[in-house]
C-alpha cells in the first residue's frame, strides 16, 4: 500500500499549529516537486517554512519515494522567532517520516551556506567530534520520522548535484532490516557513552543526553 500523499498533511495540528503544504514547483523530473512546508496558528502562515525541499514520489521498486530537505528553526511568526517544543518537534518528523515509504530515505542539510542557525551548527560540530549521526539535533529528528536505520553523513558530496552537506536517514524495507541496524545502532550507542565517559565539553554532554533519552525509548523500539 502506498504511503499516503502530502495532501493529508495540509491543515495537520502540530501542538498550537497546524501544517501547510505548498508546492514550489516541479524539477523536471517525473513525481519529483518542489515542496515547503509552513506552520499556520489562527489563520497567519509563518513567514518562512519550517521545511523545504525536493520530494520524490514512491515508484514501483527500486525506486523508492524520498525528501532532500532543509529544516529551520527558530521560524519568524509575527516577526518573533517560534521554535517548536520537543512534543511538537516528534510530532512533526512523524508526520513528515509516514510520507517515506520502506526503503525510502528522508535527507535533511546541516550546510546552511551563510545562514547559522543553531540546529545545524550543534549537528556540524559534533559531526566533527565524531559523535555518532543519530545523537546530534538533526539526527534525532530523522529517528522520529522512522528514518534512522542507518543514518549517512553526506559530510563530503560526491558531485555538484549532491547539494550541502546533509545526513541522510533510510526508512528499513524489511523488519530483519530493521532489527539488525538496531542491534548496530545499540551497539554503537553504548560505544560512545563509554567512550564519553566523564567528558565535559558541552557537544559531547548534549549527545550523552539523548542517548539516554533512545535507550529510554528502546523498548517500545523493539516492540514496535
């Protein structure tokens, strides 16, 4: 059964929001669009999108559906800066990760080209560190849309048409699929955390917090 269309997001509640769909255009290609999505409260859009970028449509295997977008916040609304809570924010990735189908790939930038904002700059850096994909703030939000299993670090493209740097998280095809990345991906939790161990430096603190907020979360993982 295919996922379901981007249509079904349009009018979705986020906490206090509710999502809007706008399409920006086709890029040549047959099922692929330009996308953006904005975040609406009473009636007034946020003044930029909360996510932007290219959407593949599922087509008959190998082809699978994926999204090669770049997600911002804080966003201006009403000319302040609005950043989702983390409730919204898990929310949010849910209904963006139900549009990418098994074997699909959701892929969001952490290069902004002159435009810092703190999501992406925390991800790069502990990119850097070596801080395993999952534990920075862009892989997080790759694991709530189900698109974690592995999650690939684009840090050098291939080519021009690759775009910024981004990672890029897969949706597994199979559940054997699934369930051997997450035995890997445990693994290479525990890994970091003994590795880390008494670490001060603030990258390394806010990775070991959300590994401990996944291994909370693991047993609903295994019994999904």
């Amino acid at each position: 059964m295919s996922p379901p269309g981007w249509e079904t997001l349009e009018g979705l509640p986020i906490g206090a929001y509710r999502i809007r769909v706008r399409e920006e255009g086709s890029a040549g290609t047959a099922g692929q669009r330009y996308l953006a999505v904005y975040l609406e409260r009473e009636g007034i859009l946020s003044e930029r999108p909360i996510l932007r970028g290219l959407y593949a449509e599922p087509r008959p295997r190998p082809i699978p559906g994926w999204l090669d977008g770049f997600f911002r916040t804080p966003i201006p609304f009403q000319g302040k800066p609005v950043e989702l809570d983390e409730p919204e924010l898990r929310e949010f990735f849910r209904a963006i990760g139900a549009l990418i189908p098994p074997g699909g790939w959701l892929a969001l930038a952490y290069e902004t080209f002159g435009e810092p904002l703190a999501i992406h700059q925390e991800t790069e850096q502990a990119l850097r560190l070596g801080v395993p994909p999952i534990l920075t703030p862009l892989g997080m939000c790759l694991f709530h849309a189900r698109c974690a299993f592995p999650i690939r670090d684009w840090s050098i493209a291939e080519g021009w048409r690759e775009g910024p740097r981004k990672l890029q998280g897969f949706k597994p095809r199979e559940e054997t699929h699934y369930r051997r990345r997450a035995e890997e991906l445990w693994e290479e939790i525990h890994a970091f955390l003994r590795r880390t161990q008494g670490a001060t430096r603030l990258e390394f603190l806010r990775a070991r917090q959300r590994a401990e907020q996944l291994l909370a979360m693991w047993p609903s993982l295994e019994n999904r």
